[in-house]
C-alpha cells in the first residue's frame, strides 16, 4: 500500500473533499480526523491538525489529480518525495504486522527507518508491496534491508497474544500497542 502526506489549508481540504464526492467516495471519521473518505482504491483522512493522509492501490494517480504532482510516477510517494529532496535530512519510520497471532502463529509487527541515504538503496533493489514479490525476492530484500537500515521486528506469540487481548481488550489497541513498541525499539 502506498501511503501520502501533507499538511494542507482547510480550504484546500474542502476543495478536496468535493472532488472526493464527486467520485462517490464514503464519508465518515476516525479518531483525530476532520473527515475520511474510502473508495475500492484508496482511503483520504484531513486530521484535525491539517495533514492529509492517502494510502491505498492508487495514490500516485489520485495524488497527482489533486496536488498536481506529478513527479511521483507510480512509485511509493513517501519515499519518492524523500528523493526530490521533500524529505531532506529527515527520517520515517514505516510499520506493519503479519498473521494472526491468536490461534495459527504468531503475530509479527515490523519497523524499519527510511532516510535519504537508505531509501535509493531500497528503491534500486526493488523493494515494493511483497503481494507483488515471490519468496525468494523478499528473503533477499529483508537481508538488504536488516544491513541498511535501523529495524526492529516485534514477535506476539499465540499465548502472548491471548494474555495481551485479555489485557486490551481491543484488537485495534493490541495491534497499536505492537506498532508502539516497534518504533519504540527502533
């Protein structure tokens, strides 16, 4: 999944929004947000603090008709603008889990910190969404990526999990919980 951000004005967000509408997008909230809209192909949330977030199948398509950017070109926009110097001598750190933890294996929350040095290497190699790599491509990746980078990966075990959802109560607050701790290590 491809992911965007910006801090916006809240006159360009109401531009957006109505461009959003006009693309039949479904409205609701979430926590922190102004508005999100959904569609089968990306999701928009305006934060209260006036960042736009879009991730989904589609962002640089959907990016480029609504900033007029178009200099990210099918790539995956974050670390594409950190290539167009966007992101000049700043670092992200990108997380997400696997399995589900409560019965078949263990869930495993991964984190891994990007910045303009590292993120050439990755796009070089070709790394990108693993639904669109084989096996053996992403074993490789993650060595290129555990040598270059700063990581931590998060391993919740079927019983640990279990204790942690006892504890939680809340799926949501577990997975957050697990992503907080991966960038908590990194």
């Amino acid at each position: 999944m491809n992911t965007y951000s910006e801090k916006i004005t809240s006159e360009k967000a109401e531009s957006i929004k109505n461009i959003l509408l006009e693309k039949h997008a479904v409205f609701d909230k979430v926590q922190y947000s102004v508005w999100r809209a959904k569609t089968k192909d990306f999701q928009a949330i305006y934060y209260t603090s006036g960042k736009i977030l879009i991730q989904g199948k589609e962002v640089s398509d959907i990016v480029s008709e609504l900033f007029g950017k178009t200099e990210i070109n099918n790539k995956p926009v974050l670390v594409q603008d950190c290539l167009t110097n966007i992101c000049e001598d700043k670092v992200y750190i990108g997380t997400d889990e696997s399995g589900k933890g409560d019965f078949f294996g263990a869930l495993v929350i991964a984190g891994v910190q990007v910045n303009e040095t590292n993120s050439q290497k990755f796009i070089n190699a070709g790394i990108k969404d693993s639904k669109k790599l084989d096996d053996k491509k992403i074993l490789q990746l993650a060595n290129l990526i555990k040598a270059n980078s700063v990581h931590s990966v998060v391993v919740i075990t079927p019983q640990k999990y279990n204790e942690l959802y006892y504890k939680f109560n809340n799926l949501n607050k577990l997975l957050a919980w697990g992503h907080a701790r991966a960038i908590e290590n990194i």
